[in-house]
C-alpha cells in the first residue's frame, strides 16, 4: 500500500474519531442539561408549595394526595411508549410537566424534614450521583451483565413499597431504603453507560434530541429516588 494512503487513513480515523467524540460530549451535556434543570423546577415548586398553605393543605389534607402522588408514574408510563411517535418539542414539554408534578409531590418533603437535613442529604446525592455516572460514563467494563439484577431490583423495591403503604412497617421501610441505595446507585452508573453507547453520530436533530430527553429522564429518575431514600435513612425531622 503507498506509505501517503496509509497516512491519509489514520488521519482520516482520526479526524472521524475527535468528531465523534466531541458530538458524544455534545450530546451527554445536553442529557445533564436537562435534567439538572429538571432538577430545578422540581426544587422551585417543591419550596413554593410547601411554604403555602394554600397550596399543600388542598392537597395533602384531603385524598387529593393520591392524585399527586401516583401522577409522576403515569408520566412515567406514557413517556416510555409515546416516546418513538412524539416530536422533541413534545417530549420536552412532557417532561417539564413530569419534573413540575414530581415537585408537587416532593412538597411534603419540607413539611416533614429539616431544612438542613434536606440541603445536607442533596450535596451527598449530588456526589454519589455524580461519581457513580461518571464511572459509567468513563468505564470500559460492560455493565450490561448487572442490569437485570438491577432491574429485578428494582421491581422487588416498588412491590415492597406499595405493600409498606398498607402495612406502615418500619423495619420494612428501613430494608427497601438500604436496598434502593445501592440499586439506584448502579442503576445510574448502568443507564449513563446505556445513554453512551446509544449515541449515535448518524441520527438526525429530531432524534438525537429525544434520545436525550429520555436519558435525562432516566437519570433525573435514580437522582430524585435516591435522594429520598438517603433523606429516610438520615434525614432529621422537623419537631
């Protein structure tokens, strides 16, 4: 082969490769864009309402509450089988609704902890999430192989929590806490591997656009659960 072929090769994998890696970049701040200021909107509004009583005593007083509170899973469902038919304005505006209606539901949150336990359990949220989603990000060991322990997991965690509603068990609530942590722990370093590896140079603006917005969501998701969990475990109440 001519030695200025060869060369022109490697430059032009090379050339390829430094695009590729800078529209990966591109993409995963679009993913951490989003859903940090999901993160925002739920925060604002969780504050606002729970500083109104005009707001939360409607809601958490009467059985309105349930409304609030099993909303964001029917967010959740109708976001994972409309996602492939609805545009990106439209998926971007379900899941401002869906972090807007998560933080109605968070609002009994500072009813019910102190403000400090609160700040103090969100910056350790902050630094297991960001650690755990950089080692998925970083790694270049499959995680593949843990997702469905992790995904079995998690279903065990959702079954034992609505049963927990009837039962009221302490000892109950404390073992689905220690066990959410560590699954939602890996589950974020799984699904920023899976938001990685789904990337795709080739995909058009549409597409690219709503593939973050549902690895946003995804994250947002173990981010917001992990925080509660953490905040039952160590949170101080409000007396």
């Amino acid at each position: 082969m001519d030695p200025m072929q060869n060369r022109w090769g490697y430059a032009s994998q090379a050339q390829s490769g430094a695009l590729f890696d800078e529209g990966l970049r591109q993409h995963m701040l679009r993913v951490y864009n989003y859903m940090g200021l999901g993160l925002v909107i739920t925060g604002l509004i969780a504050f606002i309402v729970s500083q109104s009583p005009a707001l939360y005593v409607p809601i958490f007083q009467t059985p309105l509450k349930w409304v609030v509170m099993l909303a964001p899973l029917a967010f959740v469902f109708f976001f994972s089988f409309r996602i492939q038919t609805m545009s990106a304005s439209t998926a971007q505006m379900t899941f401002w609704a869906f972090c807007a209606v998560m933080g109605l539901s968070l609002s009994s949150v500072f009813l019910v902890f102190t403000g400090t336990s609160i700040a103090r359990t969100f910056f350790i949220t902050a630094t297991m999430f960001g650690a755990m989603s950089l080692y998925g990000y970083t790694t270049k060991r499959d995680l593949a192989q843990f997702g469905s322990f992790l995904m079995m997991g998690l279903i065990g965690i959702i079954i034992a929590s609505i049963v927990n509603i009837f039962l009221g068990s302490g000892a109950l609530q404390f073992a689905i806490s220690i066990i959410g942590v560590f699954v939602f722990v890996g589950l974020t370093a799984w699904d920023t591997q899976n938001i990685k590896q789904q990337y795709a140079e080739n995909y058009d603006q549409e597409s690219q656009q709503k593939l973050a917005v549902f690895g946003a969501l995804s994250l947002y998701l173990n981010f917001v659960n992990l925080f509660q969990l953490l905040l039952s475990l160590t949170g101080q109440r409000e007396e």
